[in-house]
C-alpha cells in the first residue's frame, strides 16, 4: 500500500501518453490531476475520464499548484524547454525518452533539476523492464562473471507507423536511432555496467519516402574490455518478435499472420498531411485511439528484441517470461510473474525518487550517456570513423551496484 498517492500532471495527451495509459490509471501510487495538449479533443476526454483539470499549454500546467510531478510526452525537440519549465514551477519530471536531442540541452535539464532541487528521471526506455533488471542482478551477484559480450537485435515495422513531418527528420529527433536506439543503448549499457568507450556504427536510410534513419547496427566497446553489438531495423519486414514466441513490444500476444499491417495502412494516406491525420487518430481522444496493453488476453513482461548478455560462465537471455540462464551444464528459466500493471517500475522508480527521496536509476546524468551514444552512432556513420565517448556514469552512480 502507498503511503500516499503521488499527484501527476500529463503534458503532451499523443501517441507516448496513449501507451503509457494503462500504467498512468492502474498504478495504485498515481492520481492524475491535470493535462495539458493543444487538442480539444484530448483534453475534454481527459477531463471527463478522469475528473481532472485541463489546459492548453505547458505553462498553464505547471502553474497548477496540485500538481506535484509532470509526465512529459511532449515532442523530442521540446523537451527541454518543457523541462525547464516544469523546475521552474518547482515540479518533479518524468520526461520520455529520448531525453533531449543534443547534450547541450540534456545538460541543461539537469541542471535545471537540480538548481530548482527537483527529481528528473528519464523514462520510459526497456531497461525499466523487470527482466532486463532481473538480469543485471544476476550479474550483480557474481553468479556468472562478468558480462563480456552482449547482443542486441529488434526488427520491427516502426518507421511505417504512421507519423508527423518532424518525426522523419533526424535533426528534429526523428528516426529510430533517437526514438529507437534510446531504448536499446539504455538496455546494453544497463547490463554492461554503463561505461562505454567508443561507438562504431554504420546506419541505413533506404526509403526515400521516409528519409531518415530506418536501421541501424553498432558497435561498442566498455572501459572494462567487454563489448556489444546492437542491430535495429524498422523497415517492416522480418519481426524479431519471432524470437519471443510472438509476444509483442508491449507484452501481449500478436498474429504473425497479419504481416504488413503498418505498410497496408500507411498506403491509405496520399499525402503528407493525410498521414499527419492517421498519427492524430491514434492519439488519446483520436477516432483510432487503439492502446494495445489495454486488449484482452495474457500480459507478459514487455521486450526489446532478442537481448542476449555473455558472461564468464553464461549467457542470460531476458525473455518476456523471466530470464533463461545457459551455464556450464544447465539451461533454465528464472522465472518471473507475470505483471500486474506494466510498465509498473516507472512509476515505481518515480514514486521513490519524489516521495522517498531515493536517488534514481535513469537520472538526468544516466540519460544524458544513452542519448552520447545514440548521437555518437549518428556521428560514426557520417564521418565513417570510430568514435570515441567521455560522459559515460556506470550503473553504481545512479542507485544500482555495479
């Protein structure tokens, strides 16, 4: 039971929102008490789904005096302005990942954090995901060695979701090495202790109808001599999710036979605009809002792919079921319930942060290393070069040993 209930406020009522709707109104620790969107429609379904107070605008949230956190799911290339506003208003932020798009601002949402003596933490990537976690335990306790080698695969249809214009220019922050690539980097630097040395990447923009990056595959290298390899692709053919025995990104089952959905649908918007139409559908309060975590059926722990870590004396695969464990002379299942609410450690980590006053694991300062690494990968394969990264934390400095 919690000792109180934490009072949130949402900004940004898009697709981010959409998803992390489940965990936002089935947290036990969570009341939502105002939102702010530009959409009318967003914000009356708001209002009279949760009793809760409305506004158009960052500003007029913050200045609500009830509000005690922000869940910030406002575009990439705004949050750090939003950031900055929040701390200015002395109000505790989730901000969605990625945390920023340059480290410039990435440095200066901390430091506005900290300044105003208010939590930030950056979320939600996978490595929130309980057996991500169960996995860096295992390693934590000695039981296999160190981690030495790590592989990191996803192979979805994320680049033919539909999207806005700004989401299909990397500057903007579009593309999957900052929507996608923030996920993966969190996972590899989580299990691999944080501090990584120098990134080598090449990436791929193969469709000239959505010019961005749509793949891309890494790889780096550790302080400590261990190494990772992270592939992604988002052009919609081969699905990773295969390797997981058809559980989705988001912990439910899904139908191999319905191939090519995100391709059929996207063929339905001749423009640009008619596309920017089918993304507003999706959101909270859109004709077309689906939130797939909320279908019926099973819910597994949510994934990032195949995610494989090497160690001394085993390989751990973290599944949406737990984490097999391959040792000298067993391969096992370490189990994992099935959870309750999902996504459940975000607001979970949240809550500790601003009610307990513990210090969190994706800080500020964790983030700001994924989103180097991330930006690094870009550099990389522009200057076709090895690049090498020096504002790497390792995972004791952010409330978990190392």
């Amino acid at each position: 039971m919690a000792e109180r209930k934490l009072r949130l406020g949402i900004a940004g009522l898009g697709r981010g929102f959409t998803v992390m709707l489940p965990t936002l109104a089935a947290h036990p620790c969570l009341q939502l008490v105002a939102a702010a969107d530009p959409r009318a429609e967003g914000r009356e379904k708001f209002a009279a789904d949760f009793a809760a107070r409305t506004y158009a605008t960052v500003e007029e949230l913050c200045a609500d005096r009830d509000v005690e956190a922000i869940y910030l799911a406002t575009p990439h290339e705004l949050h750090a302005a939003h950031v900055r506003i929040a701390a200015a208003a002395a109000k505790h932020v989730l901000v969605e990942k990625p945390m920023a798009i340059t480290l410039k601002d990435c440095s200066e949402m901390i430091a506005a954090a900290r300044q105003a003596n208010v939590r930030l933490v950056v979320g939600h990537s996978h490595s929130f995901n309980a057996p991500i976690r169960r996995a860096r335990d295992i390693i934590v306790s000695g039981a296999v060695g160190r981690v030495r080698m790590i592989t990191a695969m996803n192979f979805t249809d994320f680049l033919y979701r539909p999207r806005r214009p700004e989401e299909l220019v990397t500057e903007k922050g579009g593309g999957v090495v900052f929507s996608q690539a923030a996920h993966q980097i969190d996972i590899v630097r989580l299990l691999g202790g944080g501090r990584v040395k120098s990134v080598r990447a090449q990436t791929g923009a193969w469709d000239p109808k959505r010019p961005t990056e749509g793949a891309y595959q890494a790889f780096l290298t550790f302080e400590d001599g261990a190494c990772a390899s992270a592939i992604y692709s988002g052009y919609g053919h081969f699905d990773s999710d295969e390797f997981c025995g058809w559980i989705g990104e988001l912990g439910r089952a899904k139908d191999p036979q319905d191939y090519g959905r995100a391709r059929r649908l996207l063929e339905t918007a001749a423009t640009p605009e008619g596309e920017a139409v089918l993304k507003a559908a999706r959101n909270y309060g859109g004709d077309a809002e689906r939130t797939a975590t909320r279908a019926p059926g099973a819910l597994s722990h949510q994934h990032f792919g195949l995610i494989v870590a090497s160690c001394e004396r085993a390989d751990l695969r973290p599944l949406p079921n737990g984490v097999m464990v391959y040792d000298d002379s067993t391969a096992r299942l370490d189990p994992l319930p099935a959870p309750g609410v999902p996504r459940a450690e975000v607001i979970d980590e949240l809550y500790d942060a601003v009610v307990f006053g513990r210090a969190p694991l994706h800080s500020g300062e964790w983030a700001l290393g994924t989103v180097e690494v991330c930006l690094a990968i870009l550099q990389s394969a522009r200057e076709q070069r090895e690049v090498s990264v020096k504002h790497q934390i390792g995972a004791q400095q952010t409330g978990l040993p190392e």
